[in-house]
C-alpha cells in the first residue's frame, strides 16, 4: 500500500506549507490565554503541563491528520472509504470524513461573524472611538454592534467574500499566496503590538504574576485546562489538517513540521496574551473570557491619544488577518467535498461551500439580538453550535480518528501510511495515539459533556 502522487499537484515547499499549517493552527487563538490561565494554575506549572499535552496528545494526532490526508489525497469522505476498503474495516468509517467536514463549517460559520466584528472594531480603534472606556461603555459599544443584525450581516458577508475569493484560487496560487505573504505579516504585528504594549501596560507585574511555581493551584482541573488549550490550539478534528495533507509529498518529514507548526503557534500565542495581559493589569482590569476578553476587557485598557489607536489597529487588524488565513483553510475541506462528490469547478465549489457557511453564520449574529431570547435548554443557537462542535463533533472525531489508526489499521498498513522518512519515530508515534492521545481526546470529550465536575468538586472540597 504506497502512497500515491497527488493529481491536485504539492504544496511549492515545505516552508510554503508550514506557512499555511501555521495560518491553520493561528486563529482566534486558544493559545492566546496561556498567560491567563497561567495566573490562574500556578504558573509554570500549568505552562509545563500544557506543553506536556501539545507533545503527547495535540502532536501525534495532528501528524495522524497528515498523514492521512496525504495518502488519501480525495475529498474525506472518499477517502476514508477507500482507505476503508484497503484495511478491510467496515464503511461506515467513511462517516468520520463527513463529520470532519461538517465541524469545519459549522466552526466557519460563527468564525465569519467574530471576524467580521474584528473588522468592524479595527475601524472603530482607527477612529479613536475605543479607547479609554469604562465596562459599561465597551460593554454598550459591543453590543451595539452584535445586535445590530445590519452591521453584522455587512461585516459577515464581506469577510466570507474574501474568503471566497481566496480559496477560488487555488490551494497554491489562492491559500499558500495569501499564508506566505500574510503570515509574516501577522507575527510582525503581533510583535509590534506586544513591544507597545509591554511599553506602556504593566509588563513587570505580569510576568511576576506567571512567573511562579505554585503547584498547589494546578490542580485536576488546571491539568483539564492545559489539555483542553493543548487541543484546541492547532485545530484538530476538523478535517483541515487533512485536507491540507493531502497536498503534502511523500517524502515529507511530518513529526519535524509538527513541532514547527507548535513552536510557531506558542510562541505566537504567548507573546500576544503576554501584551494582552500586561495591557490589562496596566489598568487593573479583570479580563473577561472568550470575546469578552477581545471585545469589551481590551477596549478598556487602551490609553488615550495615537498610542490607543496604534494598539487597537495593531490588534484588529492582526486578529482580522489571522481568521481570514484560518477561514480560508477551514473553507477548503467543504471546497474539496463539492468539487469530487459533484464533479463542480473550484470557483462554483467555494462559492457553495460558502453560501452554507454564510447561512448558519446568520443564525450566529441573529442570536445577539433578533433570537436572543430563543433558547433551548438555557442556551441559544450560537451557543449550541459552538458546543456541537467544539465538545462534541471535534474531540468525537479526533477520538475515532486515533482509533482508526491505532486500533483498525494493522502495523504495517500504518507504516505504510506513515511515509518512507522518520520511520524510526513511527512505533512512539503509534504508541501515542494508542494511549496518550486517545485518553486525552476522552478527557476533553467528558470535560466539555461536564461530566467531570462532580470529580472537580470531590477533589476540591477542602
């Protein structure tokens, strides 16, 4: 079982795919919190564990995702079944490729909305409209902005256009252009925003507040925080990795552009959460979770007068530039499906992969104001998908998937996968998705059902 040349032709080099991998993985990134959960685990303690879980458990299934992709080389529900067919498993693994296109869109679908509001505040920074805000007034600017389903809708459906447009082009000329000119980009305003916000936040205060050893603030439940990050750092599961693999030749060395694409990622992260939080102990304010952290608590650590509105621009626009690079990767996965299973052109493809996603991301922006109150069970449709996917469809998938390949593939099928380069890396390789991996996944799967929390409180009663 060798792996076959690829009929769509490579990625240009392997510096021009680790740029796209490393646009993959950097979004509106998890890894962007590092430092704020350090502060609440222990600090180094935490950063140790985390780091422990991108090599046992975020490593071994992101090379599984290559890997697989690479041999593949279709769309992933055919090729699941065709792998299927040479293992002898049953075909009903074919679904694992469907449900890893499925979270890609539904993740796309709210992705395009948080982007465009991105955009909209860049705009707004640019203007000097957002610095020097108590809570209450970048809680009021936020919500105008969501609730308004007008503005939202413009800002979506410009942001899902130049997603489009992106990946009409092609894997080459159209996501591996964009990644290589505007990935360098992205870190040289990541550090530029870091320098400025070191210079005028509380630099000193933050590292001392991550710079401890406290063990006893880690914890079960911190060791489930740092693994949870650890996964959702390099967007797994989400049949783009794959996708992405599938462009990969078969000489390529995957465990070394694993580590590259973890190297890039965390130091990305960290550096921009470390401006974050020196910005935001510079003013003594509570950082919020999730949006509210980019949308409401940094508005109020910005100063008055042009350094304000450098550090917005600086900020919006980085985080702008990164979604639409992750965008663009999450939107090839359903391009591939449309343009194989219906026989379409890239241009018509994309375009209808992106007519789906545009429509579950209006049920994303109706749910801050129109449909606010409709809930089902507490929680509204953004809400739900945002569950769906992130603490089901995702570790459901990654869980299967380091099944298939541990469980369901002999040895030799998988070595056969796995590449004629690092063959001495391939037993630890299996081994990890064997047990490290695969436990984690069902960690993170039971984490996010909340069915640890009886254990948390157990373990934390005093």
């Amino acid at each position: 079982m060798q792996i076959r040349e690829s009929s769509y032709g490579y990625w240009s080099s392997q510096p021009a795919f680790l740029a796209v991998a490393c646009a993959a993985a950097v979004g509106i990134g998890s890894s962007a919190r590092v430092p704020f959960l350090m502060i609440e685990y222990g600090g180094l303690g935490f950063l140790l564990v985390y780091l422990l879980c991108l090599l046992l458990v975020a490593l071994p299934i992101l090379v599984a995702e290559w890997s697989l992709g690479r041999w593949m080389r279709d769309e992933l529900g055919a090729g699941f079944a065709r792998l299927s067919q040479t293992c002898g498993a049953s075909r009903h693994w074919t679904w694992l490729g469907r449900l890893a296109v499925v979270g890609a869109v539904c993740i796309l679908s709210y992705y395009s909305v948080i982007a465009g509001w991105s955009l909209g505040y860049l705009f707004r920074g640019a203007g000097g409209f957002l610095a020097n805000r108590d809570a209450a007034e970048a809680s009021r600017i936020f919500l105008k902005l969501a609730r308004d389903p007008e503005r939202s809708l413009a800002w979506h459906t410009l942001f899902m256009v130049m997603v489009t447009v992106t990946v009409s082009y092609g894997f080459r000329d159209g996501i591996e252009r964009a990644a290589r000119r505007l990935l360098p980009v992205i870190l040289l305003l990541a550090l530029g925003f870091a320098a400025l916000a070191f210079w005028v936040g509380a630099l000193p205060e933050a590292l001392d507040s991550i710079l401890v050893m406290d063990l006893s603030r880690l914890g079960w439940r911190g060791v489930v925080e740092a693994l949870v990050l650890a996964f959702f750092t390099l967007g797994l599961g989400l049949g783009v990795m794959m996708t992405l693999g599938a462009y990969l030749p078969a000489s390529a060395p995957l465990v070394q552009l694993a580590l590259w694409v973890i190297v890039v990622d965390c130091v990305f992260g960290f550096v921009l959460g470390l401006g974050l939080l020196a910005l935001l102990q510079g003013g003594s304010i509570t950082p919020g979770n999730g949006l509210a952290l980019f949308f409401q608590s940094f508005p109020q650590s910005l100063p008055d007068g042009v350094v304000g509105v450098v550090l917005a621009i600086l900020f919006y626009l980085l985080l702008f530039l990164a979604t639409l690079l992750a965008g663009a990767t999450l939107l090839e996965p359903i391009t591939r499906y449309l343009m194989e299973r219906h026989r379409q052109t890239r241009v018509f493809a994309a375009t209808g992969g992106a007519v789906i996603v545009w429509c579950l991301g209006v049920g994303t922006l109706l749910s801050f104001g129109v449909t606010a109150e409709l809930r089902l069970w507490g929680q509204n449709y953004f809400e739900w998908m945002q569950f769906l996917t992130s603490f089901v469809i995702v570790p459901v998938g990654a869980l299967l998937l380091c099944v298939f390949v541990a469980r369901v593939m002999s040895r030799q099928t998988s070595l056969a996968l796995w590449g004629p380069s690092e063959r001495l890396l391939h037993g630890g390789w299996r081994f990890a998705l064997r047990y490290p991996a695969r436990l984690g996944v069902v960690v993170i799967l039971l984490h996010g059902l909340g069915l640890l929390e009886p254990f948390f409180a157990l373990w934390e009663t005093p």
